[in-house]
C-alpha cells in the first residue's frame, strides 16, 4: 500500500507537481497517466524522496516513508528513467552493487538477469546496450529484492512487442500475488488490459482517482450502434425521440444521447427490422484524450500540407 | 552503515577507473627512484633524497600519487551524476549522510592502503639500487612519510568534495589541477614582486601549499628570491589542508541533503 500525501513540487515558475494525494492498493495494477510534462516523473521521484518538495507533502510505503527504509530495495522495487549506468560497468557487476548494499544474495542476481532476458549479455558492458536492454536491466533492477512494492515509470519504454506482453503478463501476476503497482506508461491500450486503477495527472493537479472502467464512462459518452434494412426510416423516429445519429464508415448508425434499451423499445415499436444493436463502448485512449484535452501542454501542430495535396481536388477533400 | 561501506566498496571495486588511477599512481611514483637510481646510485643517500625517492617526488615535483587518487575521489560523487546512477544508488540506500560518509571512508582507506603500497615499492626499489635505505624509520624520514599518507588522504577527500559540490566530472577535474599548479604558484610567485610582499603572510594559508609540508624533511625552497612565508609546522600546516578539505566536503555535504538527486 502506498499513500502520497500533499505531493508539491515547484521548478522556479512551473509548478510540476500541485498538491497531488492519492492511496495505491495493493492486489491490483494502478496505472499513472497524463500528458508529457504532466508531473508524473517528478511525482515519482518526490515519493522515493530522489526530489525535495515544498511543504508537508510526504508518501508512506506500508506506513514507511521510504527514505527510512533499512535496505529499500527489498521493500520498494524502482524502475525511473533507464540508462542510469555506469558505461563500463558490467549488468551483473551493476546489479551486485546494488545488491550488496541491501543483504541481496548473488543467486539472486543471476536469477532475475535470467527473468528479465539479460543472461546472456550479464557480462556485457551498458554502453552497448539498446534502449531495450537497458529498460530490461532497469527492470531487473526494481526486481531484485522481490519487494511488495513496484513504482515502474515508463516501463515498457523502448520494449519490442514480446517484451511489452512480458511485462503485462508479469505486473499482472505479481499483483496477483498480492502486491502494489503503480506503474506510468503512455500505450493507452496496454494500460487498458493491464490496469484496474488509474491514477491521471494534467499539468501536475490530479484529474482522475479511481477505477478504470469508471474513468471511462466518466468521460466519454458511449453510442449504440444499429444496422437496419430500413435505416433512413429509423433515422427520424430516433431524431424524434431526441437521439444524435451519425452515419458511420459501413453506412451504420451510431446513435447518441439515447441507451441501447430505449433504441431497441423503439424498434420493436414501430416495426422496424434490425439487423444489428449493439453498445459501442470507448477505450482508455478517448477517455484519457478527452480527460486530458485542456491539461496538454505540448501539443504539436497537424501534419504539414503536402504541395501535391494542397492543389489536387482530391487532395483538399481529405484535407 | 555497514550496508553503506559494502556498496561504497563494491562500487569501487567494479570501476576499472579505479585500477588505471591507482596503478598510474603507483607507476608514476616507483618512476623516481628508478630513474634516481639508474642516474646517482654511486651517491650517498642523505634523508631528502631518501624521502623524496619513497613518496615518488611528491615532496619536490609533482604528488603524482595524490592527484591519480584525487581523480578517485572526484569519480566517486562526480561520476554518480555524470552518469545518473545516483538515482539507483539512493533507491538502493536513501540515507544520504551515510552514503557520503561511506564513500569518505573507503576513499580514505583506499589511498592509505595505495599509498602505502607505493612507498612500500618505492623503498624496494631504493633497496635495490642502492642496497640500503637509510633511516627509513627514523625522524624527519618517518614522520614525512606519515605525512605524505595524511597529505594523499587529504588530496583525496578535497576531490571527493569537489565532485559532490559540483555534481560532475570535469569542473571538478579543472578545480583541483589548476589551483595548486596554477593559482597557488602563481600567488606565491608574486609574493617576490616587492608591491605584493603583503601577499607573504597568506602563502601558509593556501590550502595545496600548506599540504606539501606534510612531507618535507627540510624547508621549501622557493628560490633565491622567496621570502620567509613562516609555514606553521608540519602537522599544522596539514590542519590548513585538512580544515580547507572539511570546509569544500561540509559545503557539498550540506547542499547534498537538500538538493534533488
Ligand atoms: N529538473 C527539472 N528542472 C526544471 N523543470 C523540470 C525538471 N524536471 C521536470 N521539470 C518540469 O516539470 C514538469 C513535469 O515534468 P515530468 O518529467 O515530471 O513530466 P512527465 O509527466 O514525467 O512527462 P513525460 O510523460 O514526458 O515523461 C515539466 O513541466 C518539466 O518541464
Ligand atoms: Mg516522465
């Protein structure tokens, strides 16, 4: 279990961090979203105490705040920015330096080089290794005391698809067995399978706490979709009734504002036949863009016009 | 603590920098007496010439010995931030003061030994050219010798706190080549310009200057034109390297529990 509590953090005018407090569970995967620049890294780093904030603010760790921990790593597994290693300094050699500092045995170290796919290149030094590589060492690192408690930023940074679905499977299991997650990643959809609670920042204030399928319906709205041999005619008894309809990709109807059982009373009602009614319900990905929408703060430009696609009639259509 | 002064250790022992900047030490120190040896051997051997063959000319060019372990104590804090692994190593043991203290410790106990060993080697070697060392155990000999140890020590620790007030390498690097090859040369250097003659009194106050009188077994010599600068004794003069050594690591020490890893 982990409590933040009253979390500031100011970097001269920018105020990265604002009065975040929020409690992660343990038994489930909390994920922790928000924009670039949002907070989260820094709301990581004031919790392990790496950041000094201003005020009171403090996180306690199973009651512990961490910088008090004897022998963290035990307690507390991390996994920050990657590509926190000495150049000549060998994975194995890296791995047991933390280790000795935290009573860790050396089969251990073997043992979660093994896990994460680094056994092979254990004794080879990080300036070769890819960004993926360096995630995995990261990885082993926050596994080796086989703590109760992961705080993973941007895990499956840099991570090949075999490597992203390891990592679900593992985060998931290991909250499975009961202990607390929480983990910041911007691949919505993995998020999607792997999260039960979420955690969503915008521009350092808390916008979202709670469960995942509540954030969700909170912020979008979910349509019904119908299919009808006689869709023109349905179109105005659904208008009537007040429903939104837009016409979608395959010609069906994506109806709005009205749900799935009043549009199916409905059709029953004026005989119309259906050939589909189904609830159309939105991902983790649009409800965190329309959660986060007003809290981004970089927001790149739209792709640039092609010459081409400027001056042909095609072309401006699609633009 | 203990978990402290293992991880300080093993960190140590995993950097090949570690190895290149104590074997140049020692290299460059037993370069001395045989070169002393190869070129005077038929020389009676006097107590200066004896202390300056063992501590590796430290006491009359360069202290190769101490600047090779002060890069060792730079890459101690200083590498941590050139590299981001200060961020590991406070996940792995948060207690800021214990790590400083640790990383003090080991350095300190690292260049004792390493110094030890170079005038170990450096004695053999004097041995072996010149079949003798005489009154290696004996005052001013001995005491140099000790003073030779503290003054590396120092050396070190002034690079460790260099690093840490710095956060990197190369400042740091810059700080402890250039102030006493440079700046305190040149201060004592225009303590002979008669305008300057009021700079004298500072001389025994400059921190690198006040150092190398650990080690003598006779005074400096500045030249025919050096005035008397009055250095305090020698375990005195090494207070001044030492306070001066306590005040950049207290500085560091301080910012280092506040600031942001
Ligand atoms: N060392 C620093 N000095 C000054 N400003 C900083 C520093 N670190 C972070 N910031 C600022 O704090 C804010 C939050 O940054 P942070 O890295 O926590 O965001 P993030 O949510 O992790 O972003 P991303 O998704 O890109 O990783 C940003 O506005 C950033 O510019
Ligand atoms: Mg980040």
């Amino acid at each position: 279990m982990i409590a933040a509590k009253g979390l500031h953090k100011r970097y001269g005018k920018t105020v990265a961090v604002d009065d975040l407090s929020f409690e992660v569970r343990p038994g489930v995967v909390t994920g922790f979203l928000g924009p670039n620049g949002s907070g989260k890294s820094t709301t990581m780093r004031l919790m392990l105490g790496l950041d000094h904030g201003e005020g009171e603010g403090e996180t306690l760790f199973n009651g512990e705040r961490f910088t008090s921990i004897r022998r963290p790593m035990n307690q507390v597994g991390t996994l920050l920015e990657a590509k926190s290693l000495h150049p000549t300094r060998s994975a194995r050699n890296h791995l047991a330096m933390l280790a000795s500092a935290n009573g860790i045995a050396d089969a251990r170290i073997d043992r979660v080089l093994d896990m994460v796919g680094l056994g092979p290149a254990k004794r080879k030094m990080p300036k070769g290794y890819s960004l993926g590589m360096s995630q995995r060492l990261g990885l082993a690192q926050a596994l080796l005391g086989d703590p109760h408690t992961l705080m993973l930023d941007e895990p499956t940074n840099g991570l090949d698809p075999h490597g992203i679905h390891w990592m679900r499977d593992l985060l998931k299991s290991l909250a499975a067995e009961g202990r607390t997650i929480f983990v910041s990643s911007h691949l919505l959809s993995e998020m999607q399978l792997m999260a039960d609670e979420l955690v969503v920042v915008g521009r350092g204030h808390m916008i979202f706490n709670g469960d995942v399928d509540q954030f969700v319906r909170e912020f979008t709205t979910s349509t019904v979709v119908v299919r009808s041999p006689f869709a023109d005619a349905f179109v105005s008894v659904l208008e009537a009734k007040g429903a939104s309809i837009t016409e979608g990709d395959d010609g069906e109807l994506v109806v709005s504002d009205m749900e799935i059982d009043h549009v199916g009373h409905l059709a029953f009602t004026e005989g119309i036949e259906l050939a589909e009614l189904s609830r159309r319900s939105a991902s983790l990905e649009e409800a965190f863009m329309s959660a986060t929408g007003a809290a981004e703060q970089f927001v790149a430009e739209m792709p640039i016009q092609t010459a081409q696609t400027a001056q042909t009639p095609e072309g401006a259509q699609h633009a | 603590m203990l978990d402290a002064l293992r991880y300080e250790w093993t960190r140590l022992r995993t950097l090949r920098s570690t190895y290149w900047m104590a074997g140049s030490g020692l290299v460059a120190s037993a370069a001395i007496p045989v070169v002393l040896g190869l070129g005077a051997n038929d020389e009676p051997l006097h107590a200066d010439a004896v202390n300056l063959s063992v501590n590796g000319g430290a006491s009359f060019v360069i202290p190769f010995l101490a600047v090779f372990m002060a890069v060792v104590g730079i890459f101690a804090t200083g590498h941590e931030y050139r590299h981001g692994t200060i961020q590991p190593t406070l996940t792995a043991l948060p207690q800021r003061s214990r790590l400083i203290l640790a990383k003090i410790l080991t350095v300190t106990a690292l260049t004792s030994v390493v110094t030890l060993a170079s005038i170990a080697i450096n004695a053999a070697l004097v041995l072996v050219f010149w079949g003798e060392v005489p009154g290696l155990f004996d005052d001013p000999v001995r005491s140099a010798l000790l003073g030779y140890v503290a003054h590396n020590v120092i050396y070190a620790l002034v690079g460790l706190g260099l690093g840490l007030l710095f956060r990197g390498v190369p400042s740091a690097l810059v700080v402890i080549f250039l102030m006493p090859l440079i700046v305190e040369t040149l201060i004592v250097g225009l303590t002979m310009v008669p305008a300057l003659a009021w700079l004298v009194p500072a001389v025994k106050f400059l921190p690198f200057t006040a150092g190398a009188e650990l080690m003598l077994t006779s005074p400096a010599n500045f030249g025919p034109a050096a005035p008397d600068f009055g250095f305090f004794d020698r375990w005195a003069s090494g207070g001044v390297f030492a306070l001066f050594a306590a005040l950049i690591i207290g500085a560091a020490w301080i910012l280092f529990k506040k600031r942001d890893a």
